[in-house]
C-alpha cells in the first residue's frame, strides 16, 4: 500500500497530470469488446439459457462505468471544490471508469482525462478506448502479480501485455495450440490459463479505494476508506467459502461452450451478467440513453435491471417480525434483519442506504404508526440528514416516536467533523452500521472497514444482522393490530443527490434533474415481512 498512497500523495502533492492528447501510439493493446462479442456471444448453457457473454456484459454497469452521469457529475463536483487538482482528481477517476484510455495514455505520457472526454473532445481513437468502460481485454489482462497486496487497490491493477507483441489474455481454462492460434488470428492476442481471474483480489483491484483526505487548504492530512467490499469480504467467514465472482458472476450448472466458434465445452463456465445492486442507475441509463449515448440493447439494459432487481430480492437480505406483545397500552415489536451478503450491506459507494420502514395499522387499515416511509422526492420520513445536510440519524437499539429512523449506512464527515457527501473531503466516518456479514467480528476490525457510532456498543448489531425494538402507544381499547415491515434499498441517496444543486455544470444539474423526476423509483424493497396480532 505504501509505493501505491506515496505515489498518490505526490500525484496529488504536484498536480502535474494533464494529458497532451497525442496520439495512443504505445503500451498494451486492448481489444474492444465488440472483437470479443463476434465469439463470444450467441451461446446457450445445457438448459438452453442464453449464454452470451459478450451481450450480458454489454447491459452491465461495468460496460457503462464511462457513461454514469452520476459518476460525470461527482467528477465536476470535485473540481469544482479543488481547481487546483483538477489533474488528479481526473487521472483517478479514470483509472477504473475508462480504464483502457487511461493505462493507454499513461503508456504515452499522458495521464487519464474526464473533461475533454464529457466535453466532447476525444479523438475516435480515444473514444473507442474510453466508451467501452471496464472492457473484457481490461479484467482479462490484468497479471497475478501484485493481487492481494495493498500495492494492488486503488486500481493498481497491472496489465500483464507492456508491447502488441506479447498481448496475452488469461482465462479459467488451459487453451490447446490449435484454440491458441484461432484466437490469435482473430483478435491478435494470446488466450491462456490464468486462474487468478476467478479470485476476489482481481476484483478488488478496483473495488478497494482509499481516497486521500484534505483539509480546507486541499493538503493531504491523511487517507479515508472510500469503499472496502473486497475487506470486508475478508474480515467475514464468506473468505473461506465464496469468492466475489461466485455471487456476482455465478457459474453455469453443467458444461457449456465459451465460444459460439469452434468453441470446447468446458466445466463450471462463469456467466458475465455481473450482478450488482445498482437497479436505479441502469433505469436512468436506459431512459435517457440518447442524451448519454447509450448503444446497448434497450431490451439488453431492461432484462439488466430486472435481474439486478432479482438478485437483490433473492440474495442479499431478509426481515422478520420476530414478536408482537402488548403491555398496557403499548405494543412492543421486534424486528430482525439479515444480511446474506458476502459485505456489508449496502457496501462500496457511500452514497447507499439501507433502512427500515415500520408500519403499524389497525383493523380498518387506517395507520397508527410509522416509521421510514420513503418520500416522493426520494427522501426518508424522519432521516435528520435528509432534512439538514449537516446534521444525520443516529443508530438505534429501540425507536418510539415516528421521526426515528433506522438506517443502515455510511456517513462520511471531513477534517472538521462536519457531515459531508464530497469525497475528497471525507476524513472519516462518523456513522458506519450497515449490516455485516457472517463472521465478520466487529470487535477486531481494521479501521478502513470498523463499526462507527452507536452501532458498535449494540449488541443486538453483529455478524449477520441486526434487531430493534419498536414500542409504540395505542389508543384505549386496541387489542388488534397488522404490522408490516419493509427493508428498503437505495443506492444514491437523498443528499448525494441534492447536494448538487450548488454546482452549476452540465453534468450536475442534469443529474439533479434526473434524479428529482425518478425519485419514485429511486428505491427498492429487499424483503418485508407481516404480522396480525
């Protein structure tokens, strides 16, 4: 981790990085995806489901890390906050949203550029490489090396191919010489056995980010966590029974052919679907698909989001209403949340939540209690954040009144302890209960992924999930009551989205915009349970 933050802080420190725009003349060679999709696509598994790698990756938010226009709009913010460090901010960001433009232009002695990209500025040569996103020549060329080490986060991934002469490609499977020289010929790349692309560390490459905290002067006072999945995956009991790609990329039961041309069947072949979370943003993507110059499919991106909205429903967290009791006039419930996640959750990208929403009705269906109701705009009922920027809702082990809340997140705060939503602010976190995983313990922690706030004192908060009590006051003569409880999702929350507002560029009110007219689907519900007593 040291070589890969001193380089960083210096980076930073100097601020020299803003690319020529010569031409991409020299480093590795990376295919496009669609010299990948000739072969790789139009396939089915033993069941006669599609099996097409190449068009499932292509719906994926990995094929569209470049055309995010929220990630866009976070990039404007942050230099619109640092001027001065205009060159980082945008090498960094670059390194694994445009990954192939940005190793290409490094490999020429230029550095990673967003602005000209947004602006339109790219040469075709420089707009083939950065549209396509986390590509498959960029996993699938990344060396075993350095995976594992710290040297290796903050997308210190290292491409194994340096010159087109010696551009390999690594894959789960040994390739015969006959295989070899069919691809070769095809896409002028070398396929061989790399069985590091199926491990966790090749995905934390990116997924691990320490970014470096400022103070108000934007020097460098230390490093903050950004997002950790990849740690916390390690610090849980799914380190020793799943890796990243058996949840995200699980494997296809039986044989199938990895190639649609003289492909062999092979044994436990990995689908390319990438299941994530992000359910909201491949709807935006879809949407608003001319404004961002989205090619894919329409139905590719639909199909997307429906199995991202599956896997989320499916995989990642139950609730249940353990107990309803009644004490004088107060009813005393019991709620218990899961989380079947090999992370946190909701883990990466701070700008996620996860919350409890409680309901209480009576018999005639008229509500006597709630808790959490999503608003309209996209807010919570209740979140103190979502009312005051500066302010946030704290962890809970009992709530009574409906202005309480409880909400499973990260909240970021600067040098000053003041809540904030700018990453390059953030210092630390003040508030960090999202629900943990198995095993993990959150007594021996390291600091990048602890327990923050009254989460770590709770008892009931510990590996697994969670469990509050809710009392809440009846009228005389109530003795019958319907409880529901939702656990609901949301990857960009309230605040990281209205926050924007004060940034005037293209890209940050256009996302405002965006956000504010889908607000209602902003949201979705992981599990719910229900209870009559």
């Amino acid at each position: 981790m040291a070589g890969r933050r001193n380089s960083l802080v210096g980076l930073l420190a100097s601020c020299l990085l803003f690319a020529t725009g010569a031409a991409l003349a020299e480093g590795p060679v990376f295919a496009n995806s669609d010299q990948c999709i000739a072969c790789h696509s139009n396939m089915v598994d033993g069941d006669g489901n599609a099996l097409s790698i190449g068009h499932k990756w292509r719906a994926s938010m990995m094929a569209l890390s470049a055309k995010d226009p929220y990630w866009m709009a976070g990039v404007r913010r942050e230099i619109a906050d640092r001027p001065h460090l205009q060159g980082f901010i945008e090498d960094t960001c670059s390194i694994c949203h445009m990954p192939m433009f940005r190793t290409t232009a490094v490999a020429n002695g230029g550095s990673g550029e967003i602005i000209r990209y947004i602006e339109g500025g790219f040469e075709p040569d420089e707009l083939r490489l950065a549209e396509d996103g986390v590509s498959c020549t960029v996993c699938h060329q990344i060396s075993a090396d350095n995976l594992g080490d710290h040297s290796s986060f903050d997308g210190g991934y290292e491409i194994a191919s340096s010159t087109p002469e010696e551009t390999k490609i690594f894959g789960p499977f040994d390739v015969d010489a006959g295989h070899q020289r069919i691809m070769q010929s095809a896409s002028a790349v070398v396929p061989g056995e790399g069985l590091h692309i199926q491990k966790s560390e090749l995905c934390a490459t990116c997924h691990t980010l320490f970014t470096p905290a400022t103070n108000g002067d934007g020097e460098v006072i230390g490093e903050f966590a950004e997002q950790a999945p990849y740690l916390e995956w390690k610090h849980s009991s799914f380190a020793q029974t799943a890796s990243c790609q058996d949840c995200h990329m699980p494997e296809v039961d039986g044989s199938a052919q990895i190639s649609s041309v003289l492909g062999e069947q092979r044994e436990n072949v990995s689908r390319h679907e990438f299941r994530g979370g992000n359910v909201f943003m491949l709807t935006l993507l879809n949407k608003y698909r001319d404004e961002l110059n989205v090619t894919v499919p329409a139905e590719d991106l639909e199909a997307s989001a429906k199995a991202t909205l599956e896997h989320l429903q499916n995989s990642s967290a139950s609730v249940e209403i353990v107990s309803v009791k009644f004490s004088g006039y107060e009813a005393i419930i019991k709620v218990r949340v899961r989380n079947r996640a090999g992370h946190k959750l909701p883990t990466a990208y701070p700008s996620r939540r996860v919350w409890l929403n409680l309901a209480v009705t009576d018999i005639s269906g008229d509500v006597l209690f709630e808790s959490g109701a999503l608003n309209p705009d996209g807010s919570i009922a209740g979140n103190d954040n979502d009312a005051d920027s500066l302010s946030f809702e704290r962890h809970y082990l009992e709530i009574d009144s409906p202005d309480q809340v409880q909400i499973y997140e990260p909240v970021i705060a600067d040098y000053r302890d003041e809540v904030t939503t700018s990453l390059l602010s953030g210092a630390t976190y003040v508030k960090d209960n999202r629900l943990l995983p198995n095993g993990f313990d959150k007594a021996t922690a390291d600091a990048g992924v602890a327990v923050r706030g009254g989460a770590m004192t709770d008892d009931d908060f510990a590996a697994g999930g969670d469990e509050i009590v809710y009392r809440v006051e009846l009228d005389e003569g109530t003795d019958q009551i319907n409880v529901s409880a939702r656990l609901y999702y949301q990857t960009i929350g309230f605040r990281w989205a209205v926050n924007l507002k004060a940034y005037d560029s293209l890209e940050t009110k256009r996302f405002v915009t965006y956000y504010e007219d889908n607000a209602d689907i902003s949201a979705v519900i992981l599990a719910e349970d229900e209870h009559q007593q």
